[in-house]
C-alpha cells in the first residue's frame, strides 16, 4: 500500500503581492484588514477583492465612530488587470511583507445613525448624508503570520479545481495600527480622529463622550493604538462576506 504523500503549507514573502489569476471566469483575490480602539470607541475595516477577470474589484470601507454612528461605503469599480490593491479610491500596499502594510482611501462614506438601516441597503444611501472621507493607517504585523497554501512535500502542487476552489491560499495576522480617520467637508479636519502613539493629540472631548451632532475636538493625551487583524484569500467560487466581528486582516 503506498503511503500518503505528506502535505505542509508554504507561505513566502511574495504571497503578499497580488498573483497571476486562474484562469476562471469567478477568480477573486481579496485582502481585508481591521482594527478597534476601545479606548476611543472607534473601530474600522477594509476590504478589496478583485474580480479581474469580471472586470471589477470589490471595495468596501466600514467605520465605527466613537458617537455610535456607522460610515459606510460600497463599490464595484472597473480594474483591468490584478497588479494591484487598489480601487474605487481605496487602496492597500506592501512596504515590508508580514511587516508593515499601508491602508488609504479617499472617497465618501454614507453615515447611518441607525447601523440597522443597512439591512435595506437602497434607503440606507438615499435617505442619510455622505460625506468626505479620508484614511491613512500603517499597519504592523505584531504576530507570526497563520496559513498559507498546502502543497506536497516535495513542492509538487496539489491538483485542484480551480472554478470550484475557496481559500487556496488564505493567511492571517494579528496587527497594529495607528494613523488619521477624517471626515467632513473636502476633509478639511471638521471630524478627525487619530489613532497611535506616535502622535501625541487624540482624545475625545465630552465627559460622557461626544453626543450626536455635537462637534469633535482633539484632546491629550496619546490613545492606544488599534489592534488589528488582516486576512488574505485566494478564492473563486463563494464570494466573501468580510465580518466585523473578526479582529484580524487577511489575503487569500
């Protein structure tokens, strides 16, 4: 009886940068990061997915705010090719693999003061104000990374279908992450938040914190930063629905 040939999973610096897609009509590759400050109330997650071969990318944007409200976006701009994480005015970039990644985006988010009203998705975007946005957030690893694609042993590749495959690659990091969330108009700073200790001004102003409607101001001292997870996939048959309950990015 032959033995059964043993499976080990490789995971390589390079795995961080986008990969040529299979070629099935339903590849996506799709990398989501998060990160919660309890200090401040204030929470957020990315996510992009690529669906090169569709023509489009997914783009999501979810930002918690320390007033209770919820900032939201969502996109399905054109992309061309899948040399990159960027899309719909959100992008993600590697400066070091299982380092240091870069979060931005620069667009508008639709801000609920009833989150729920988003199990109706068309009314939510009609009847609430969307507003300017901008983010810029480093994110460092601060754990080994977790996952990566299962091959043989002796680095011969396991045979799959690839129209029928999930998460052939996936793998995770818990992280750090510190830098600037604004909102408001043309984001000149008319709601800022900054998240890190490398920067010394961000508390919210308020002895009961900040009420609905009532301007933001920035305090000392120093808050936390946010602790964070990142996740990538390489997927192409189920359409991933990123949950903010997760405290982790990823790519797959």
């Amino acid at each position: 009886m032959s033995e059964t040939p043993e499976i080990v999973t490789v995971l390589l610096p390079e795995d961080e940068f986008t990969h040529e897609p299979d070629p099935v009509p339903n590849y996506n590759e799709s990398m989501y990061l998060n990160g919660f400050d309890l200090t401040q109330g204030l929470g957020a997650w990315f996510r992009l997915g690529n669906r090169v071969n569709e023509g489009y990318a997914e783009m999501s944007v979810c930002l918690y705010l320390p007033d209770g409200r919820v900032g939201f976006m969502f996109g399905r701009p054109k992309i061309e090719t899948n040399d990159e994480m960027k899309a719909g005015g959100l992008e993600i970039s590697v400066v070091t693999p299982f380092e240091h990644l870069t979060v931005s985006y620069d667009g508008k988010v639709v801000v609920l003061d009833e989150p729920e009203q988003m199990t109706n998705p068309r009314e939510a975007f009609r009847d609430n104000p969307t507003v300017a946005c901008r983010v810029r957030l480093d994110v460092h690893g601060v754990s080994p990374m977790y996952g990566g694609k299962p091959q043989y042993a002796d680095g011969t590749e396991i045979e799959v279908d690839a129209q029928n495959s999930f998460a052939k690659a996936h793998y995770e990091q818990h992280t750090r992450v510190t830098g600037t969330i604004e909102l408001g108009r043309d984001c000149q700073g008319n709601v800022r938040w900054q998240v890190g200790p490398e920067d010394d001004h961000c508390r919210i102003q308020g002895e009961d914190g900040p009420k609905r409607g009532d301007p933001v101001q920035v305090l000392e001292p120093p808050v936390q930063s946010l602790s964070g997870v990142r996740e990538r996939l390489l997927h192409t048959a189920v359409e991933l629905i990123a949950s903010p309950d997760h405290n982790y990015a990823f790519h797959s």
